[in-house]
C-alpha cells in the first residue's frame, strides 16, 4: 500500500514527488549496472548518514579486494545525490518500493554475492527474496536495546528475517546481549564503522593559525553547529563565560552573511571577533566558515552541539574524540551514540535553563570536567577498528573468493 499511500501525499509534497519520480523506470537502470557488474556486493544505506558509516567498509574492501564488485543503493534522493556529486565512481542505484516483484527482479537482475544494510534498515521483501536465493545479507554498526521496534509482537515477521541473517556486526556489548536472547550466535560486537574516520581527522589537531592564536592560554567552550533555536542555551553560555573568564568559540550552523549577522547583533558587536576577519582580541570568536570545527574541538575544554532544540542534534562524535565533555537539547533521540555517551557520563542532555546552568557549574569543576573528558575518549576508542574487525570476520567466511 506504500506506493499509493506516497502517490498520494505527492500531490502536497515535493519531497515525496522526488522520491518517486527517481524510481521511474528503475528497472532497465539496475540492467544497465547489472551487466557491467559481477556477483557484486550491495550496501544499502537510507541516506547520507549511512553512507558514512558503510564508506570505511567499502574503502577496506576495496583495499583488500580491489576485483571486487561493488554497488551503493540508497533510498532517499538527498544521500544518492550527494554522493553521485562526488563523481566518486562508484555504482549508485536506487532502491525499488519494497513489494516481492520489485525485489524479485532486483535479485534476479543483479545476482548479488552478498547485501549489507546499515544499522536499522529492515526490508522484509529483500530480505525474503535474497534468503530465497541463497544470498548472505548482513547488518553492521546496528544498536538494539530490549523496547526497540525490531521487538515488538507487529514486527515479528521483520525479526524472523532479520534473524536469518549471515551475521550481525552490533556497536555494544549491550546490543550483542539483546540479539542473545533471540538465539542469534552470529553477533559480533564491532563498534560504529565511523569512528576511525572520525578520530584519525581529529588526531590531526587544529593548524589554523587564527584558531591557534585566539585559544592560546584560554579555557574554551565551543558552541558547535548552533541554531537561532538555540539562542537560550548560547546566551547562558555566553553569560557563565564571561563570569568564568572562558573564551567562547560560536560555529554558526548557517555560515551565511545575514546568520553571522543575526549572531552578532544578538552577542553584541563589541564582543564578537569573525574567523574571517582573523580577529584574536575578543573572548567571543565566530566561525564565519565551514570545514574548521572538526578540528578546532581540540582546542575546546567543553562543548554544547546545537540543533536539539530545532531539529535533532548534530555530530557528537567529532567532540567525542577530541576527549571533551558534551552538551546538547533534547531532540537526541535519533542518534544512539548520544544515548550511549549520556550513560557513560560523558554528554549531558539539556531541556531548560536550569538543566543548561547544572551542566555549565559541572564545567567550572576541573576534576568532574576531565573525567568526563576521559569517558568521551573512553567511548571513542571502544569503538575503533570496527571495519578492519568486519573485514577480518569476513574473510574468514571466503566471502570474497
């Protein structure tokens, strides 16, 4: 019924248009990549975000299997589209609507040695048709707690598919307890794919000279990725960090000209010094750029991620490798790394100003802020090396002879 449910809501939504419109005539397309492909290797990923976490796979295997086939297929236009902007070269295709002849022909077209699905996306029809055929399907950097929707009595027929899977590549020893009580032996606790990535960037510390400059011999707090939305948690920040004698690095979420300015007026122009301008003087510092924040977190002592009080939070794995402790709203639900850094004591979530003044007086206490530092680093370093520990798995199943 989906198909004609999303027909539907099309004539309201451009959005919805476009994800149907890139669906037509998806059939001759998966011919046209089937016949300069061998028995590849499909990742399936919903969006950008899943790429992500597929790309160190898929960059391993290509490393270690350069004649290996390989092929992305994505669900939404927004991830297909950027990467196809890439021109990374590698074979993108869209997924068909998830009924059994669409999967049937997909199977059939493409001949698949094995089909890998990133973290939670559960297609019941390609999972039938590729069991059906005799073709291994695998679920790596996945999360499972007791309550998730996989364990619910309308989704038992998802969960005896997803239960014949070749094997399972889970982020936690909690995950891996869960899919125990299934009697799935195949589980293997992996780690988050993402975070070598991630950690060898922020091992390269910050060489932007204005950053430098402006940091030295300051405690930093950095205000990462923030909205307007945001603007209660910023004015408190910036309040106890006048008080506090800290420096405040503001990374705008929009670095447009008139969303810097909205920022400065709102702090006051006295007190704001651009990245643009390489200004130094000032205890409050904008970064009027992209592509700097990642590495300017090794420069921070604290961190509050904006975008929970908009809406969901952005990356926390980036401040989480640089060993600093973590703040943001309460729109987190979506990301299970900050449910996990939460429970370690190294993120702390925030809903109004009492919880935002509760956070900032843990982040006057030096002991309690690096130790929680340390829980970031702790969590960030569990999960290392989680694609070389799929692969390694991998190879010894002769996946790729």
């Amino acid at each position: 019924l989906t198909p004609m449910i999303l027909w539907l809501i099309s004539l309201f939504s451009q959005k919805i248009r476009k994800t149907l419109s890139v669906r037509k005539g998806w059939v001759e397309k998966v011919r046209e990549t089937g016949k300069i492909t061998n028995k590849p290797l499909i990742f399936h990923c919903a969006s950008l975000g899943e790429y992500e976490q597929a790309l160190p796979l898929i960059e391993g295997i290509e490393k270690r299997h350069p004649d290996a086939d390989i092929i992305v297929s994505f669900f939404s236009p927004s991830g297909f589209e950027i990467i196809n902007k890439k021109n990374t070269g590698r074979k993108l295709l869209y997924l068909p609507f998830d009924t059994p002849g669409n999967m049937q022909k997909w199977v059939r077209i493409l001949q698949p040695k094995a089909v890998f699905f990133a973290r939670y996306e559960y297609w019941p029809n390609l999972m039938y048709e590729l069991k059906r055929s005799s073709v291994p399907y695998y679920f790596f950097s996945s999360v499972f707690r007791p309550n998730g929707s996989l364990f619910r009595p309308a989704m038992r027929f998802v969960l005896r598919l997803f239960l014949s899977s070749e094997a399972v590549f889970v982020q936690d020893s909690r995950s891996a307890e869960v899919l125990k009580k299934y009697k799935l032996d195949r589980v293997i606790k992996a780690g988050d794919t993402r975070i070598d990535r991630v950690f060898n960037n922020v091992k390269k510390g910050c060489s932007d000279p204005v950053l430098n400059d402006w940091a030295l011999n300051k405690k930093v707090l950095i205000l990462g990725s923030v909205h307007k939305e945001d603007w209660m948690v910023v004015q408190k920040c910036l309040d106890w960090a006048d008080s506090s004698r800290w420096g405040v690095l503001l990374a705008s979420h929009e670095v447009g000209k008139e969303h810097i300015e909205w920022w400065v007026n709102r702090i006051g122009p006295e007190k704001t010094g651009l990245w643009t301008s390489g200004s130094t003087d000032q205890e409050v510092l904008i970064l009027d750029t992209v592509g700097l924040l990642a590495n300017a977190y090794n420069l921070g002592n604290a961190t509050y991620i904006g975008g929970g009080f908009s809406k969901s939070i952005h990356n926390t794995l980036e401040p989480a490798a640089a060993g600093i402790p973590i703040a943001f709203g309460p729109k987190h639900e979506r990301f299970v790394e900050a449910a996990m850094l939460i429970e370690m004591g190294a993120a702390f979530p925030v809903e109004n100003e009492f919880d935002v003044g509760i956070w900032l007086s843990q982040m006057s206490d030096n002991k309690y802020r690096k130790l929680a530092g340390m829980k970031a680093i702790e969590f960030v370093r569990d999960q290392q090396g989680a694609a070389d520990k799929i692969l390694d798995y991998l190879d010894t199943q002769s996946l790729f002879q």
